[in-house]
C-alpha cells in the first residue's frame, strides 16, 4: 500500500514540478488593485505592486474581496504560494492530493489497501472534469484541490463519533470555500447530523460556523462587483439554460465509470451512505445550471462525491477481481500508457517554457519582447483532453496573447521585469 501511495504520489509532483505558472497566477502575484478593476481581464494598471509582506496579502485580499470575489480562503492561499515560490507549492500539493485520497477512502468507509487506492487514483483520472484545471495549476488547484479537501475534512469530522471542536476553524474554511462544493458540502453534514437522535454541542458549533463561512463567500461584495462587470444584463434564458444543461451532461458523461458500480450497489441495496454521496454528486452540476457561467472545473465535487460513494459501492459489491483480469490489464496498460503521455506533454512545456525564459532574459532591455507562442502536444489532446496543459489552459490564459496591453500579458512582464510581452500571430 505504501509503495502504491509514494508511485501515484510521485508522479503527481513530477508533474507539477514540470507545469510553469501560468494565467492568473501572474495576476496573483500583485496586491489586488480594485481601484483599476483588479489584476485580470479588464485591463491591468502598470502601477500595480508585488506582494512582498503579510500586509500587502491583507491588504490583496481586503480589495478582491470588496470588487472580485468572495473566495478569500483559496485566493489566500494562491498570493501565499506564488509569493513564497512555487517549489513549495508543488510539495504542498502533492501533500493534498495524497490527503485527498485518504478522506475519500475513509469516508467511503474502505481499507487503504492498494487495490483500493488504484481504483481512486484511476476514478479520479477518469472523471475529474478538468485535471490541469482543477489538480495541478497552481490558482486551479487552490480553488478546487485545497478546498475540497477542506470541505471532505469537515464532513469527516462531523460524521466521527467524538467530539472535536476543530469543526468550528475547518468549518468556517470549508464553508468560504467555492460555491458548489460549499452547497453540496453543507447538504452531506445536513443529512449525517439529521438521522441522529441528538446534535452534539460540536456539530451544532461546526454547522453554525460553516453557515457563516459560507455566507461570507456568497455574500462578498465582489461577487455583485464582478457579476456586473462580467455579465451585466444577465438573465437565465432558455439558450442559456440548456448550454448549461449541455455542460452538466459533459460532466456526467465524464463521471459515468463511477455511476456503473453505484447503480449496480444500489439496485442490490438501496441502504447506506451511498445514496447520500450520489445525491450531492449530482447536486453538484445542478446548482451550476443556475450559475451565470458553467466552467467544468466548478463540479469538481460532483467528481470528488461520486468517487466516494463509487468506493464504497466496489466494496459492497465484492467482485472477484480474477474473473476480469484480462479487462483490468488492458485498462491498466492504457491508463499507464495515457500518463505517459501526459508527461510527455508536461516535459514538452517545461522545455518550451525555460528556452521561452531565457529568451526573455537574452532580450530584457527591449521595449516590445516579442516570443514564439506555446505549441502544446495537441495530437495526445485529443486522447487525453483536459488532463493535459492544452487547449483548455491556453483557453483560460495559459500563454501570452498578440497584444502586450492585455491583462495576462502586462502581469507576466512585470513579473519578469520587462517593459513589454506578446505573442507571435499562430500561422
């Protein structure tokens, strides 16, 4: 078992090690300028300042909380991260990926056996809707990696059955966490606490202080700041209505290989834990469908939920697993030749990423510095999708536009010291 969690492990932070920053983690690097907009798309003031002290990073926070956004947890933690350096980041996140695994595997309510941590590693590399997104970019990651396992670590504490006043500080973190998976989080402890006979004093303290977190997320005046920059006139209209619809079925299309053993365990037993976890899994993309935006990597607790109740559906149904051994191998060899690949395409970044920096570094006293655009391995992308830094990362910034003036490109100059960034025109 140890051996199978230090391999999956491994490979995780070889990956993250080899992903550059990218995108808003430029953006994150400077005290949040609310007075111009903020540090992201609406274009970013020359003025802006690192953060280089625990005052500034309040202060960051103060103003993205006011005209941004109400994630004040995983946007801390973002400044922190690319402050201090991104080595660090690459342990810590490799540390709650494997936190990750472990909460899934206890609240599923299984042994961390190997076969039991291979089939969560797989499940999760299947059905996480948008893994680079989600997993290993630096800002992605702290949005939705971190926070999940905040939200997974309260409903564990909640569901134990000793006290444990932690649920109060990991509460008011879970609840201010992200939208969705505060929501769905809220809805797990809502129905473990109720088949109680009696609410302990710090289960009470634990769901009263994630009622507030997760007020102050909702509540933030950033989000309405945000909301009507982004969307001014928004309305949920009937197009709008069934785009979401169509990107709540890409990410239940995604989730289908955890539904199969669900399904085949609740038909033998509809009892347990299992349906609890199914209906949050769902509630997830549901709650998106009335979102002004639908971006995958928001279910990314639809994943985390399915995956739980997944696990212990497996378990109840105790295959025998030498009846399907060709089958297995064959998923195995695909599944080990599909990271392969996904390396291949991390290696392939990095190398253009370092000869892009040196570059930058060779013309740094150049008023416009002009750089060849990232060519990511998008013959692998249509194998591996979002698992790999494609088109999905570029989408969401991932490299440097023609224009030096737009936001991604003035914070990445600054960052590096130049006057002027932008991208060659693609052929």
């Amino acid at each position: 078992m140890r051996l199978t969690l230090s391999i999956i492990a491994l490979i995780f932070f070889v990956r993250n090690a080899l992903l550059p920053l990218a995108a808003d983690d430029f953006s994150y690097a400077f005290i949040w300028d609310g007075a111009h907009v903020g540090n992201i798309l609406y274009g970013v003031s020359d003025t802006i300042e690192r953060v280089d002290s625990i005052a500034d990073l309040i202060e960051s926070q103060r103003s993205h909380y006011e005209t941004w956004g109400g994630r004040t947890a995983a946007h801390t933690l973002i400044q922190i991260f690319v402050w201090i350096g991104k080595d660090w980041f690459n342990v810590a996140n490799t540390l709650m990926f494997v936190a990750l695994m472990v909460l899934i595997a206890r609240l599923a309510g299984v042994r961390l056996s190997t076969k039991n941590l291979l089939w969560i590693a797989f499940g999760l590399w299947a059905a996480v809707p948008e893994w680079i997104s989600t997993m290993q970019w630096l800002t992605g990651a702290c949005n939705y990696l971190w926070m999940s396992v905040l939200q997974l670590l309260f409903i564990f504490l909640i569901v134990r059955p000793e006290k444990n006043f932690l649920l109060i500080p990991v509460g008011l973190l879970a609840g201010w966490s992200n939208e969705a998976g505060a929501a769905s989080t809220l809805f797990v402890a809502a129905c473990f606490v109720a088949r109680q006979k009696k609410i302990r004093a710090d289960q009470a303290l634990g769901l009263l202080s994630f009622a507030i977190g997760f007020a102050l997320l909702m509540l933030a005046p950033g989000n309405f700041n945000r909301l009507q920059l982004s969307h001014p006139d928004f309305a949920l209209t009937t197009t709008v209505l069934l785009d979401h619809i169509g990107c709540a079925v890409d990410v239940l299309a995604s989730e289908l290989i955890l539904l199969v053993p669900i399904v085949s365990a609740l038909l033998k037993n509809p009892r347990g834990d299992i349906k609890i976890f199914l209906t949050a899994g769902l509630l997830v993309p549901t709650i998106m469908l009335f979102s002004p935006e639908f971006p995958l990597r928001s279910c990314f607790m639809s994943a985390i939920f399915l995956m739980i109740a997944s696990t212990a559906a497996l378990d109840r149904l105790n295959i025998d697993l030498k009846k399907y051994f060709a089958p297995l191998i064959l998923i195995g060899v695909l599944w080990l030749l599909s990271i392969a690949g996904s390396l291949y395409s991390d290696v392939s970044i990095y190398r253009q990423m370092q000869q892009r920096l040196a570059f930058i570094d060779e013309h740094r006293n150049e008023e416009l510095i002009k750089i060849a655009p990232l060519n990511p391995a998008r013959r692998l992308e249509k194998f591996l999708g979002l698992r790999i830094f494609g088109s999905a990362a570029m989408s969401i910034g991932g490299d440097l536009s023609d224009n030096p003036n737009d936001g991604h490109n003035v914070t990445f100059a600054k960052y590096y010291g130049v006057r002027a960034i932008a991208s060659c025109a693609r052929d």
